[in-house]
C-alpha cells in the first residue's frame, strides 16, 4: 500500500477508481512536473548520480551557492563527512564524485546526501520513505531533530522514530485510511 500511495502521489500512476487530492486539489487536474517540482522524496535506496557531492545535492536548481549547499548537507549532518571525501581522482570534499547510484559511499551516507537534496529544494511535501533507516541510532536522532525544523505541509514517513514527531498520522489499510490523528491519539 505505501509503494502504491508514493506512485499515485508522484503521478506515476492514475487511480483505478476515485481520485487523489492534495490540500482539495485533484492530482488528475495537476501538471506533473508543476506536482514534482513541489514534492522531494528520500528512500531507503537512495539513488545518486555519478556526479559530484555538490552536484548530487543542487540536483535540478540553477544558481545554488556553495553556502546554501553547505547548509543543507549541515542540517542533513553529512557536511563533516563529505569535508573527508577523496575520490580516485584526487577531488576532495563537495568536489568527489560518488560513483553509479553513490556506490563509494555508505548506505547511511547516500541517505544523508539525497537527504540534503530534499532539504535544499525546501518543498511542501516531503515522502521519507525509511529516509533515514540505514543510520545509526545517534545520528538518526539528530536528523530527526533536524528533520522538525525542515518539516511542512504534508509529509509521508514511514519509520515509526519519524512519525512519532509529525502532527498528523495517516494509517492505511489494503488502500484505504482507517485512522489519523497525531501520535499520542493515535
């Protein structure tokens, strides 16, 4: 079911029946790149380019700085560990390129990147989608904590840690909702 409501979200597939909304307006009377455009998602298999740090974090925005960049990978709690990046080619920092799909880097580390990406596009609607799954427990806290500040609108998750800090829950069941609330009502 979660698979299903990311696609239908994204567009990438219609519904069968009824229709999907987001704040009463139909996603079938949407623009898809309009929808994309304010939709970032962090999966578990968080999917890098072959390209630079800088590069995978500014993905699809023109006239990023390098300070805003930064920033972003703060919050994320990957900037000390991008600083101590070198790849085969002798290119350091935000400058090292990743490898296919950020193969040189830990799965907690691609996370922490694509992470970054959604916090610098500063979108409505985040889907997390075990975001931050392959982290250890002190560092998820912290991107947790991080995650408060950068949270709005509608945001889906799906780790328990995450949702337990969002003000409304959503529970579903073979596609339908059946409950929401906040945690504590929940």
């Amino acid at each position: 079911g979660k698979s299903t409501l990311v696609n239908l979200i994204l567009g990438f597939h219609a519904p069968e029946a009824g229709t999907i909304a987001i704040d009463g307006q139909d996603l079938a009377d949407v623009n898809l790149d309009s929808l994309r455009h304010h939709i970032g998602m962090v999966s578990q298999q968080a999917a890098l380019l072959n390209r630079s740090v800088r590069d995978n974090i500014g993905l699809g925005q023109a006239g990023i700085s390098q300070a805003e960049i930064e920033h972003a990978a703060k919050q994320a709690h990957a900037h000390d560990f991008i600083l101590g990046l070198q790849d085969s080619e002798g290119r350091r920092g935000y400058d090292a390129h990743v490898g296919e799909r950020g193969v040189k880097l830990s799965g907690g580390q691609r996370q922490r990147v694509a992470l970054a990406r959604v916090i610098l596009k500063n979108v409505p609607i985040m889907i997390l989608d075990e975001a931050i799954s392959a982290l250890d427990i002190s560092v998820e806290a912290e991107i947790q904590a991080a995650l408060r500040g950068v949270m709005q609108g509608n945001t889906v998750a799906h780790r328990l840690s995450t949702i337990a800090e969002l003000d409304r829950i959503i529970v579903m069941d073979q596609g339908r909702i059946i409950e929401q609330g906040s945690h504590g009502e929940l």
